[in-house]
C-alpha cells in the first residue's frame, strides 16, 4: 500500500496500474471535454482525467491539497468509502 509521496513518484502507468488494484471509485465529473473520475484509496484521493474526444485517460492526479469534492457532492456516498 503506497502512501502519497510514493504515488507521486510513479509515472501514468504505475498510477493507473495502481488505482486499478488499490483505488476505489468514487464518482465523476465533467470538465472541459473531460469526464474526471474520482478514486479514493486508504491514504488518498486521486483523479483521473478521461478525454472523451480522444476515450483515453489523458492525466492522473492525485489530491496533494485538502480536497474540495463541491462539483462531486451529489453523486458521493459514504457508503462507497466503506473498506471491506
């Protein structure tokens, strides 16, 4: 299980490889002509920035900040955080 600073260090593929086995979904949003999908693991949240022009993952951020889930609130359970 990474912590942040590791999952900073990775490049595209280590990050996408690494909320397809750790993260959860969370919920998306659109921006520009982008969907954003939220991904949360046990130590951080993380987006991922999918071109619907092109109907590839384009960029992957992870949150570094206190986040501001606003433009995700309707769609966010808590439900969904629960760690099985």
């Amino acid at each position: 299980m990474l912590y942040l600073l590791g999952f900073l260090y990775l490049d595209f593929a280590g990050r996408a490889d690494y909320l397809l086995t750790h993260g959860r979904y969370v919920a998306s949003r659109s921006e520009d002509h982008f969907e954003v999908q939220l991904y949360w693991t046990k130590n951080f949240f993380a987006e991922v920035y999918h071109s619907r022009r092109s109907g590839r993952n384009e960029q992957i951020n992870a949150l570094t900040e206190e986040p501001d889930f606003t433009a995700y609130l309707d769609q966010i359970s808590l439900e969904n955080l629960q760690i099985q």
